[in-house]
C-alpha cells in the first residue's frame, strides 16, 4: 500500500491569504499540528503502508523538508515530496509520477485532498473494497450534505444495495444526489490506464486546433470531472459512506472549524495532546491544546476549541474563545480574543478585544457543511472569523471587530469589518 497527499500549490490557497503568505497551507497548524499531519497520521496507521507521497507545486523549500524529516521520524515510514513542473491538476500530478506511486509493487495506493479535515475511515475503505467489489474497483470517500450545499461539491449517485457509482457531476447546477465526494479515493495501478484515455483524447482534442500554443494542456487532468464522470456506470467505481466528521479547509475560517474537530477527535486518540485544568494552571473549558513551550497566567481562562501555538505568552486574565494563536503571539493582561486566528509575533495589547464572528455549519442540521463564504457581499465584507496576519501590533484597549490585518501592521485605533491593507 502507499498513499498520495495532493497539497496543491502556492497559486492556489488565496482564499486562506494572509495566513498562507508565511506559510505552505498544508503546513498551516490545525489542533496544533500541520494540517497536513493528520493526513501522514492516519496513512501511517494502516497496516502495510509502505510510502507516503506529497504531490504539489511547492518549491521544496526549509520548512516543507523540516517537516517531511520530522515526520519520516515520528511516524516510521518513508515520506518524499514530488513536486510537478506545473499545476497538473488532481490527476495529471499522478498520471505524471505514476512510476514513482507503482514503483515497488504498490498493489493499491490512497489519494487524499490535503485541503480536508477528516476522521480518515482509510482500513475502512479497505475492507468495504474486499467486500464489495473486485480487487480492480476503486473507492471514493463519501458523505451527506443537505440538498442546497451538495450543489458544492462532487455528487454521487449510487446503487443503494452495491453502493456502485452510477453517475458522478461535478459541483451540479441543479440538485442530483445529498451523497457529496469527500476528496479521499482508494486506488489500484488499473486507475491509470483510465487517466492515459483521457491524456491521450487531451492530445487529440489538442492536435486538432492547431491555433492552441498551450503544449501542456493535455496533461492537466482532473480525476473528479475527467475521470469520475467516464467511469460511473462501469461497474468500477464505488462509493463508501461515512459517518465520521468531515470538512473542507478552504478559508481560513474553515481552520477553526477544523480545528474544533480535531480537539474534539484528541479525546479519543490523541489525549496527550488535550491541556487539563491543574492547580495553579489556567482555567481550561473544553478541549484546549497547549504547545509545552507556551507560558500562560494562571487567571487565564482557554477554550472551548483554543490552539496555542510554540512559544506564545498569555498574560493574566485573559479570555480566549474558538481561536487559533500562532507561534511567538503575546496576548497581553485581560484581552479577549473570540473567534480569531492570531498571526505569528503577532502583539494585542492589554484590555483589547479582537474578535470574530463564527461561519460554522447549522448545529440543527446534521448535515449542514461550513459554507466557503465569499470575501465581500454588496460590496461590503461579509463578517466572518478575524485574521491577524504575522507580526500585527494591537495597542491598548482598542476593538477590532470582523477585519483582516494584513502581515506587519501596526494599528493605532479600533477597526470594524475592514480589510487593513
């Protein structure tokens, strides 16, 4: 077995600006670890995993290789980068290092999306596979969202018996199925020959308008429209359904949702990782985690869904709610900081009140997703989670409510529903 992580590209992640100018997105901290750590971890835990492959156009750069050594170590299997010469899209960096994914007799291999949040079902996916199925078929991840939001994703019609995908579309225009793709698959080597067709109609296709100068475009394929769609109804796909959380992290307000439900996972698999309220500690509400290197008051009150990052100082009585806090951040005494990503070194002076307004999924429904809101709305920006870019100064006593700090600012007064460029 070997599993493949498409992390994607600095091109693409703009919807996470200004969090992903100082950082790749899949090394953004959710829960307190790289986003795309939970990925390696769940990977790493299925017996057999023999490789581990990031798929991307990131140049490899120091943080990218300090995290894949890290990793290597932690988790005892073999982890390398491939990076693409372009953005191939979800099939095309595959079909490109197809050796690589087969080399060493990879009988079946995972794709995961890294922009998602999941319980990763990955030796479930197996097994429903031996179940139902050849040992040829292919697996797609799926879930259940309600009728409006699965207009946003890949939907999926299956036999109800079989679990057989009949018919995939991708983001419908009208409503098809409340079944939506999960960006998880379960491949064998059989995937690509299904991927050369469609390289080899890209060709074709591209031979035949003789004005296109693009020489790469036959390359860029995606499995979702490209290959989902050609192969429903063939008897080769199926579908398996979980009921574990799932979410996208497009934005980043989506990161705090994500972040909340990896907390809430750490119960179970993760304990050590949950800060417990001790004596002369800060009041911990909910689940909490807590880098060792940090240093908080002990009239601090932290949590629910609270990250705090490497060295952060949090001084007395402060309030932290729904909120990630980035590495080197100093909350200085009595700030209140709801619904918020803090940036790296980022300072908020005392009685300061920064503060958020939640995008999450509807409670009442269980099958409600984050909705990817758009930046603006009528012109006005739509209110959603507060980002302080690195490096931002608060000054005293001000209120930033719903804004966006740009890296390297420092404010003088209060701000409310503003991008500060």
């Amino acid at each position: 077995l070997k599993a493949v992580i498409l992390i994607g590209g600095p091109q693409k992640g703009t919807r996470f600006r200004p969090l992903s100018f100082e950082v790749p997105k899949p090394l953004f901290p959710v829960a307190g670890v790289p986003m795309v750590q939970h990925h390696i971890e769940a990977c790493a835990k299925v017996p057999g995993m023999k490789e581990i492959l990031l798929m991307g156009f990131y140049q490899p750069n120091e943080a990218l290789s300090r995290f894949l050594v890290s990793a290597q170590q932690e988790f005892k299997v073999p982890i390398r980068y491939l990076q693409e010469y372009a953005a191939l899209g979800t099939g095309g960096g595959i079909y490109h290092f197809r050796d690589q994914i087969l080399s060493g007799g990879a009988e079946a291999f995972f794709v995961l999306n890294a922009d998602v949040c999941s319980e990763f079902p990955l030796q479930e996916m197996l097994e429903f596979r031996q179940q139902h199925g050849d040992v040829h078929s292919f697996v797609i991840l799926g879930t259940t969202a309600n009728r409006t939001q699965a207009l946003n994703y890949g939907c999926i019609v299956a036999n109800a018996g079989t679990q057989e995908v009949q018919h995939y579309v991708e983001k419908p225009s009208t409503f098809v199925s409340e079944i939506i793709n999960c960006g998880i698959y379960l491949f064998t080597p059989a995937i690509f020959q299904h991927i050369g067709e469609v390289f080899q109609r890209n060709q074709q296709e591209l031979a035949l308008e003789e004005s296109s100068n693009g020489w790469q475009r036959a390359e860029v394929i995606r499995l979702e429209q490209d290959v989902f769609t050609a192969l429903a109804g063939s008897g080769k796909l199926y579908v398996y359904k979980t009921d574990g959380f799932w979410s996208q992290i497009k934005s980043a307000g989506s990161a705090i949702y994500a972040s909340r439900l990896y907390l809430n996972q750490y119960s179970k698999s993760h304990p050590e990782r949950l800060a417990q309220n001790k004596p002369g500690g800060p009041v911990i509400r909910g689940n909490v985690y807590i880098h060792p290197t940090a240093s908080i008051d002990s009239t601090a009150v932290l949590g629910p869904n609270v990250s705090i990052g490497e060295g952060v100082t949090v001084g007395a009585g402060v309030r932290v709610r729904e909120s990630i806090v980035l590495h080197g951040a100093s909350l200085h005494d009595h700030t209140c900081v709801l619904n918020t990503i803090v940036g790296w070194d980022s300072t908020i002076g005392r009685w300061a009140r920064v503060e958020g307004t939640p995008s999450d999924p509807n409670p009442n429904d269980p099958y409600a997703k984050i909705d990817s809101e758009t930046l603006f709305r009528d012109g006005r920006l739509t209110p959603s989670i507060t980002i302080l870019g690195c490096s931002v100064t608060i000054p005293a006593e001000v209120v930033i409510l719903n804004s966006i700090v740009l890296p390297h600012k420092e404010l003088s007064r209060s701000y409310k529903n503003q991008i500060i460029l």
